[in-house]
C-alpha cells in the first residue's frame, strides 16, 4: 500500500491545512503568547538589560522565534489527541491506505501553520523595529534552522498526540519547551547567571540555535554554534521520531 | 480456497487478553455472505474486541480469522480492501462538512469523480440539504447517516457496525436501522454488534450471542426462540422475546 503514500498524504494534508483554514484562532493564538512576550521584553524589561551592542528587539527576537514554534506544536498534539479520539483515526487505519500518511499529515500541517505563525511575529517585530541586514542566503539559512527546530520539536508533540488520556495532558508537554529559552542566551547574556545555571543555560539547545539565528541575522560569522545547533536539531528530531514511530505502531499493532 | 466463496467471515478459536483480562478466549463465528448478522453481548463482552480484530486494528493472540477469504494476520491490506469500519463513535470530521467528508473518504479508497460518489451517498441518506454544512451542526441521528455513507464508499464486501446506535434517541435509532436495512439489501455483509436486544430482533437474519469470551449459541431468531420451552398457555399467551432467551441463557449478572 506504499504506493499510495505521497497521495494519500497529500489527500490528508488538504483535510488538515482545511482545519487550519477553518480555524485561524489557532495560529493566532499560537503567534499571540509570544508577540505579547516580545512587546514586554522590548518595551518592559528591554531598557535595563545590557546585551552589548545591538538594539535589544533584534536581540530576543531568536528566543520568541523558537517559544513561537514550541507553543505551536502545543496544537499539533491536540489535533492528533482529536483524531484519536473521536474514532477517525480508526477509520483511517481500518482504509486501505498508506498507514503511515496519517502521520505525515499531521506533522507537515504542523510545519505550515508554524511557519505561518512565525512570519507573523517577524512582521510584527519589523514594526517594533527590528532590522536585519542579512541577505537571501542568511534568510534562508534561518528559515531552514527553523524548519528543522519545527520538525523536531513537532515528532515530540506527536507522542502524548497518541498517547494522552485527556485534552490538557495531550498539550502540558509544550510548557517546559517554551520555557526552555528563558534558561539561555535568548533573553539575557549568559555570563550574569549563578555558575550552574549558567553551565545549564550554555550547553543547552536554545542557546545555541538562538546564537546562531543572532549571527545569521546580525551578518555575522557563525563559528561553532551552527553546527552545535545542526546536532542538537537533528539529534533531537531522530530520537523523537524513532520513539514516535514506535509509539504508532504499538498503537496501531 | 472454498471459504473464500462461501464465507464472509470466518473466525477460529480466536484469543485475546489486555494484561491478565481474557476477553476473548476462544471464538469460533462464521458469517456467510449477505444480509445482517447480530453480534450480542453485555457491556465488556469483547464484541468490540471483535471487530477491532477483524478490521485489522488488533492483533490476536491466538486463533486465525478471516475476512472476505482474506487472513486478517497475514493479508491485512487485502483486508482493509474488502471492509469498512463504523466504530461506536461516529468517526466524522466535524470541521469539514458532510460532502467534505465523503470525498475525503473517496480520495483516501482512490476512487474517480469522488464529487459524483459523495453527491449520491448525500442524496441516498437525505442529506443532500445538509452536505454543505460543517458537521459540527448536524444532529446525533445525521452524523450516524453520515457515518454509514462513508462506511459505503467503494462497496466494501463487509461492513462493521459496532453499536451502531449508541447514545441515539429513538427516532434518530429508526433512521439508522433503515440505512443499515438498506445497505443489506444491496448484498453487503454486515457484522452488527449491540447490547441492545430489540435492535438485534428488528435487524438480524442470524444472531450469535458473545458470553465470557465465548459464542454461546447462533441462530436465527426464530432457533434462538425455541431454546426455551414453548410458551405456556394460561389467560394470556407470552412468547419468549429474545430478551428473554438472552437473560436466560446468560444468567444474572454477577
């Protein structure tokens, strides 16, 4: 039934992208925590904090990227947890299609409401001021982090999709991730931090992805935080993608 | 291969336990082609169990089962070619609307001109006024009939009713049994769990009855009924419903 995968993922993708269509709260929603974070970082605590050099909007801007994305995976898990639960995702399985475009569905829906989402902060960070003069091949470079950080991030949310026992549970997964980037160099220098958490803040992934998006957008060379950034994405993506799929076939035995 | 002419659905000792739970512990059915046949039981019998077995959605412990000539085990996209599933929630996507619905399903079965397959079911179940709405809008009884006509999409050979009914008011429960009267009468198998008894009465050519894990008797209605001495003959004559036979059979609850 392989050769029904690309077809039958696309037929589910058009179902998908129609809920989202039909439902914009849902990436509005997603894009409003953070733009809400971004104007009390800019506007609140922006002035009292020494970053250096650069205007403090371009400076955090990195960190509400990436919480953008780990309150957008938030939905993912729930629009799985809802096809789980309402019996559609029985029906599925029971069709003779390519059992796993179910999935695959899910997660590119979740690529493109995510990617949405973030244009919008972007769009409202360039009417706070934020400037970039980086170039195409910049821009792209940090829209491919991004995608990747997406993709990673939306194989976690896929396992309480399938697993969870209640609405809430299928989306509480999401709340240490979006609190993650307040635990890096997203919003303050590192070097102000007590030792440990100081140790913590830069050896975790943020830190790393968010300096890296920094430089990209700043036009400066990227050193070392690339490719530590590239690991930590991938990493991240391969286990929970391996886990997922256990977790769906166990499901789906 | 002669099963595969003669049987719709054929099941042998057939096992199945959830940690130390034996639902099912050794079920033999056959189910021949065309018409309606009744799968009884109380609540936790294992029906669902079952059919979630014979749609290819569990794994058996034990035992073969299947389907169409096809093994549930070994041939499960052959499987999945020959049935459709109605589960005891009614699987529709309530944000697309109802004709969204059917050419989902149509797509999903590779089936051409889905609009033209999803305009028929629509006219068929008298939903044609309703198709454009979201789902999210219909009533209990229409999203059942919605969820018949997505079962019918690219005539499966069997079709899997579980608790078709559940949680229906009673006229919305008459519409179903008219769908699902219908849909036999076109020559598709239908499987049919219920704990209801006057459903199984109404609908069923042949019923068997699930009990600890096991078929404790098949027949049709009228070999269930003479289970039970005949009637007696006082001031009023009672015959046996099937309730009865069913109460008797299974004893009191425990």
């Amino acid at each position: 039934m392989t050769k029904h995968f690309v077809g039958d993922t696309v037929t589910l993708l058009g179902r998908s992208l129609r809920h989202i269509a039909r439902s914009p709260d849902t990436v509005i929603t997603t894009a409003v925590m953070p733009i809400a974070m971004m104007l009390m970082f800019v506007y609140v605590f922006g002035g009292a904090i020494d970053t250096g050099t650069e205007s403090y909007v371009n400076y955090q801007l990195p960190g509400i990227l990436l919480i953008t994305v780990a309150s957008g995976i938030a939905y993912t898990a729930f629009r799985l947890f809802t096809d789980m639960k309402g019996g559609l995702f029985e029906r599925f399985q029971s069709m003779p299609i390519a059992r796993s475009s179910v999935l695959w569905a899910h997660v590119l829906t979740s690529l493109v409401a995510n990617l949405v989402s973030l244009v919008v902060v972007v769009l409202v960070a360039l009417l706070m001021g934020f400037r970039s003069p980086a170039g195409v091949a910049a821009w792209l470079a940090v829209a491919g982090l991004l995608i990747l950080f997406t993709l990673a991030l939306t194989w976690i949310a896929v396992i309480p999709g399938l697993t969870a026992k209640t609405m809430e549970g299928a989306s509480a997964f999401s709340y240490p991730l979006i609190f993650l980037p307040f635990l890096s160099s997203a919003f303050v220098p590192t070097d102000t931090m007590p030792g440990p958490l100081r140790a913590f803040a830069e050896h975790q992934p943020v830190t790393s992805i968010v300096n890296t998006i920094r430089d990209l957008f700043a036009r400066q060379p990227v050193g070392a935080d690339l490719w530590i950034a590239l690991c930590w994405c991938s990493g991240i993506l391969v286990v929970a993608y391996v886990l997922a799929m256990n977790t769906y076939r166990r499901k789906i035995s | 291969m002669t099963t595969r002419h003669t049987h719709a659905i054929h099941v042998q000792g057939l096992k199945k336990s959830f940690k130390e739970l034996r639902v099912l512990r050794g079920v033999d059915l056959t189910v021949a082609r065309g018409g309606i046949f009744a799968l009884l039981g109380s609540n936790g019998a294992g029906k669902t169990t079952v059919v979630k077995i014979l749609a290819t959605l569990l794994k058996a412990d034990a035992g073969t089962a299947r389907v169409n000539g096809f093994d549930v085990a070994t041939q499960a996209p052959d499987v999945r070619a020959s049935i459709s599933l109605t589960g005891q929630f009614a699987a529709v996507d309530e944000i697309l609307s109802g004709r969204e619905n059917l050419v989902l399903i149509a797509r999903l079965r590779h089936l051409g001109n889905p609009g033209k397959i999803a305009d028929d079911l629509l006219a068929r179940f008298s939903l044609t006024d309703a198709g454009g709405r979201k789902v999210a809008t219909y009533s209990g009884g229409m999203r059942r009939r919605l969820d018949l006509a997505m079962s019918l999409i690219g005539d499966p050979a069997v079709v899997f009713l579980d608790e078709p009914t559940t949680g229906l008011d009673p006229q919305a429960r008459v519409e179903v049994w008219h769908a699902v009267k219908e849909l036999a009468g076109r020559g598709t198998t239908v499987l049919l769990t219920t704990q209801y008894l006057d459903e199984a009465e109404q609908l069923a050519d042949r019923i068997a009855i699930l009990h600890q894990g096991r078929i404790i008797v098949e027949g049709t209605l009228a070999e269930l009924k003479r289970l039970l001495p005949p009637a007696e003959v006082e001031y009023v004559e009672k015959q046996p419903t099937l309730e009865d036979v069913f109460l008797t059979l299974v004893g009191p609850k425990t």
